[in-house]
C-alpha cells in the first residue's frame, strides 16, 4: 500500500480531518500520524518530523494573538502528543518524547522524556 501525503482542501483542511494554516510554513516527516480534529498554526513556522504521533484534537500553535508570541514549533522524531494537547510558540519536543493528554506545552521538552499536565512538568525518563 502506498502512503499517501496529506490533501488539503480551500480551508487547509485535510483528507483526514485535521487542519493546517499558513501550509507553506508546514514541513512534515515521513510515517507520521495526525488524530482527525488536530489543528495546527504554521504562521511561524512548524516542523514535525518522522515517525511522530499526535493523538485526537491536539492543538499547535507557532504565533499566539494573545501575548503575540511567535516562533517555530518542531516536534522531533519518534515522539508522541497525547490528545487535546496543546503545543505553545517556540517549542521543541525533543526525540522520543512524549507529551500526556490534555496537556499544555509552554516549554521545551528534552530528548527521552515524559511530560504532563497544565503546565506541563516532568514525570519521568524514558
């Protein structure tokens, strides 16, 4: 079977029913999965590389209207976003990481490690 690359329609939504703005600032890797209802704001740039997995209804955000933050966001390879997170501006999500459901992400996250929780805190190594 061959993998297919995401189809966006007018709104930027895609096959999938997840949803990008600002596509040309958008990379994303290979064997990589997105939830349905996921819904990401490339204004500033996003990354996402191989292998990641982002669960249902996560939210990542490169530009914040709020405080007018803005920066890129890069979810690196092999890690994991539990569902209805949300990623912050100017976060990295360091390799073979993972991010528990419901969390909100407002700093970056080291290489081999489990965050969770609003904030998000550290829980434990990998």
């Amino acid at each position: 079977m061959e993998k297919q690359k995401p189809k966006y329609n007018e709104y930027g939504m895609t096959q999938w029913y997840w949803i990008v703005r600002h596509r040309e600032n958008f990379e994303i890797g290979e064997n990589t999965q997105i939830g349905a209802f996921t819904s990401i704001d490339a204004l500033g740039k996003v990354e996402i590389q191989d292998n990641v997995k982002i669960g249902f209804g996560a939210t990542i955000l490169s530009y914040s209207s709020i405080d007018n933050k803005k920066g890129k966001v890069v979810i690196k390879k092999n890690s994991s976003i539990g569902a209805n997170s949300t990623i912050m501006p100017g976060v990295t999500i360091g390799e073979n990481s993972i991010v528990g459901a419901n969390s909100f992400v407002n700093k970056s996250i080291p290489d081999n490690e489990i965050w969770l929780g609003n904030p998000v805190r550290f829980y434990k190594g990998i």
